[in-house]
C-alpha cells in the first residue's frame, strides 16, 4: 500500500484547516489588530449605538447579539473577549465598562452584571467613509454582512498586543505605547532608524528591564521585567504587577524568605495595584526590598506573528507570517495609504452629488415663476414632469426630485446660501484631492487623533474603575 498520497491528503487537509482557524478564530489581522471575536463584538456595539456612557448596554444583550449574528460559537467567547478589551491601568481600552469587571485577581462578573459601550479608542476605527473602503462579507448564515476588518488609524495589532495558540502556531506580541508606535511610524516616513521602545503596556504594569535586539527586526526575541515597589512605615508596597506574575506566584517566590511576614492587597490609591508586603520585626526593609526584586524578576518570549489573506477562486486562505515590528509597520503604512485615499475619493463622490443637487436647485431658482405656472395650469402628473424636463433640461429623475419640493420652499429658495454651499463643497473637494495626491499628512493627522483618543480613553477607563472591592489579606503577619 502506497501512504504517500493519503499522508499528502492529511497534510493539506490539516493546513488549511489550521489556518483557517488562524484567520476565523485565533489570531488578530494585521490591519486592525483585531481577532474575528473582538471585531464582531465592537461592531455588534457600533449597530446597537453604544457609543457613550449615556448609551451603554448589559454585556449579556452584546453578547448573545453577537453571536446570534455573527460569532455562533459558546456562550463565553464573546463576554470573553468584551472583558479582555475592557481594561483599565496602562493598556489601551476598546470597550468602557460599568460594575464588575475583574482585576489582575478576580475575573469578571457574570455578563447580566455588566455594562458597556465603546471607547473613544474604538470609535476612531468607524469612520463612515473609511468603511466604504472596507470588503463586507457575508456572516455565517447569510442574513447580513460584517467587516472583513476595520479601518484603525494606528497598528492596533502593536498598541493592544496579542497573545495566541493555534494548531501548529504560537504568536506573542508585546502591547506597545501608543506614542511609541506614532513615533515609529514617523521614523519610517523620513527613512530614520526605529528606536526600541522603553516600556511595553502591560495591564498590570511593571517594568520593562530588558528587550533582545533582535525582536524589533525580527519579531522573535525575549524581555525581562520586574514589578516597582516603594517603601513605607518599613513595609513594601508593590505598585504594579510584572508581566506573568500574580499574588500567588509572589508568595510562592517570598515564602522562604526569613523577612517576609505575609502581604495585604489594599485599594490602589492612584497606583495600578497596591500591595502592602509585611516585613518582619527586626529585618531592614531595604535590604528585603533588594531580594524581592530579584526573586520577582519574570522573563516572556515574543513571537511577532501576524496573519495575510491571499484570496483563490472566490475564497480566503490564510497565511502565518512571523517577522519584526518595523516590517510589520511598513507593510501596515501601505494599506493605511489605501484606504486614506479611498475615503478621499469617498468624500468627493458625495461632494460632486451634493454639488449636482445644489446647481439645480440654482436652476430651479432662476426658472421659478415658470415653474410656478407649470405647477398651476397643468392638470397631470405627467404632463407637469414632461414640461419641467423641458423647461430645466434635466434628466427624469432630476425633474421628479423637483416636483418633490413644496411650493412654500420652492417659494423661499434663496441664491446666496445655495451658493455658500457650493463654494464650500468646491473647497473640500480641493481639499481632498491633495490628499489624493500626498496622503501622509492626512495619515499622520489620524495617527496624532488616535493616540489622543487612546490617551482619553485610559482617563475614562480609569475614572470608571471599580473601586467597591474589598482588599484580601494573603499570609499572615508575624
């Protein structure tokens, strides 16, 4: 018996059934940096208008409308995913939440208990013109359409980061300052050398000691971190959580130590955490502060892998790509490019319409008293929207769109303000044709406008944090 064939078969089956869990399941694509799950969750949110505190919902109502449209999978991927863009402390939030949320300790409350709307953040990647730029397809049972992704003025893939296990891949990618990811993109732009960031925002904090060289050309290297503490009335507080590193695990590592006499997380008072690690009585604070820090030291590998689609005979297949952070930013300025110009393009479509309206309404003003008589001596509707073709020269539509006007407006149509209107309509569409031609500093302007929006979105995110929970005591004091 020949088993080449059949371990072909296997082979081939078993990719591209793997990577088409990458694409629809695992994975963030490259151009919003968003997983299949999230994306359907923050468009689910745009339909049903969340888009400020005064507009917010149950998680339990996004939820179950994301899956009944488009994410038919079990019933806590999508509270999942919602929880996961809901983050306060450093990251950049997509989603503002109301009540219990879950912190580095505790998971969230059950979705009926919470409430959410969309972040300032995440209202920058609905643009509407933008959006006609984007491909639509159809969800899963047919009945309506999804983004095939959104437009995100900036790599969201970078700034949210993204941590994924597929079959046969793994990917880890850091969350980076969104300042940073600005200033990367600017030093593309001008040929200059990309500097490696200085910290990564993690949800929990902690600081960055060391990064490989090699991660930012490569997208594989590692980095160590270590949380920050601070020294009061000879206890240590620990103000953040490295990467990787809970209270157990701090316990675990301190346990053995002759000073540590148990620890108190207490409410974060400003900082992202707060805990209150007792010293024992006799033992210099100092010197303690010094062993903790070594012993809480953690180390992560990083995979940067992102995902492309090559699209054969009307279908999508998906392709893993591992390379650095400063290709991935070149490749993501080219498509950013696109769609820049496409919603130029977009915005001067409507502008040449509402230009063609306001000229007739032009027209419509210098014929009026004729019009006036047409609609009083003729007896048909025909026979008014034939003399009307005639006396306007225009086309059946335009006529009929005419017709359509009351006689009391048609009566106090004014030429100056229709003329306003137009000169305005003139001066955007010159205005976005040299977008058209020199897109940059337009694509510059929305990377500055999402990073602001990022900024305001961890303040609010911030404001809105649960501050009703009880500190828990670890240990005990001795």
């Amino acid at each position: 018996m020949n088993i080449v064939p059949f371990l072909k078969t296997v082979e081939n089956r078993y990719g591209k059934y793997s990577r088409y869990v990458l694409g629809h399941r695992h994975f963030a694509e490259g151009r919003d940096g968003l997983k299949p799950v999230q994306r359907r969750a923050l468009w689910t949110m745009k339909e049903l208008g969340l888009v400020d505190e005064a507009h917010l919902s149950v998680t339990s109502k996004i939820s179950g409308m994301t899956q009944g449209n488009y994410h038919p999978h079990e019933d806590g991927s999508v509270s999942t995913a919602i929880a996961n863009m809901c983050q306060v402390s450093l990251s950049t939030p997509l989603v503002m939440g109301v009540g219990a949320w879950g912190d580095h300790d505790q998971p969230p409350g059950a979705p009926r208990y919470t409430k959410a709307y969309l972040s300032p953040y995440a209202l920058t990647m609905f643009d509407a013109d933008e959006l006609a730029c984007i491909p639509m397809d159809p969800n899963f049972d047919g009945t309506c359409k999804e983004p095939r992704f959104l437009p995100a003025k900036i790599p969201h893939l970078l700034i949210g980061g993204c941590e994924s296990l597929a079959p046969g891949y793994k990917g880890n990618i850091p969350p980076c300052p969104p300042d940073w990811v600005a200033e990367a993109i600017q030093a593309i732009i001008h040929n200059k050398r990309i500097t490696p960031p200085i910290r990564f925002d993690y949800r929990w904090g902690g600081k960055l000691l060391s990064l490989e060289d090699t991660w930012l050309n490569t997208g594989l290297g590692s980095a160590e971190f270590a949380p920050t503490f601070k020294l009061e009335n000879n206890n240590v507080i620990m103000t953040s959580l490295a990467p990787r590193l809970s209270l157990e695990s701090v316990e675990t590592r301190l346990q053995d130590d002759p000073a540590f006499a148990g620890l108190v997380e207490e409410s974060p008072n400003g900082e992202i955490v707060r805990i209150l690690i007792h010293v024992k009585r006799g033992n210099d604070a100092k010197e303690f502060l010094k062993r903790i820090r070594a012993k809480c030291i953690t180390k992560s590998h990083y995979s940067f892998l992102q995902i492309r689609q090559e699209y054969i005979e009307h279908d999508v297949d998906y392709y893993p790509k591992i390379e650095g952070p400063a290709k991935f930013l070149a490749y993501w300025l080219d498509w950013r490019k696109t769609i820049v110009i496409g919603a130029a393009k977009n915005r001067n479509a409507n502008l040449q319409k509402d230009i063609a309206k306001i000229d007739l309404m032009l027209l419509v003003i210098n014929n009026r008293r004729e019009l006036l008589k047409i609609l009083d001596q003729s007896k048909t509707r025909d026979d008014i929207k034939s003399r009307v073709i005639n006396l306007l020269k225009c086309s059946a539509a335009q006529a009929t769109e005419v017709m359509a006007i009351p006689w009391t407006r048609l009566a106090r149509l004014e030429v100056t303000p229709l003329q306003q209107q137009r000169d305005t309509c003139i001066k955007n569409i010159k205005a976005n044709d040299l977008i058209i031609s020199k897109p940059i500093p337009r694509l510059l302007s929305d990377i500055n406008h999402a990073v602001e929006a990022a900024n305001l979105a961890i303040v609010e995110a911030t404001k809105l944090q649960d501050v009703t929970k009880k500190p828990k005591k670890r240990g005990s004091r001795i």
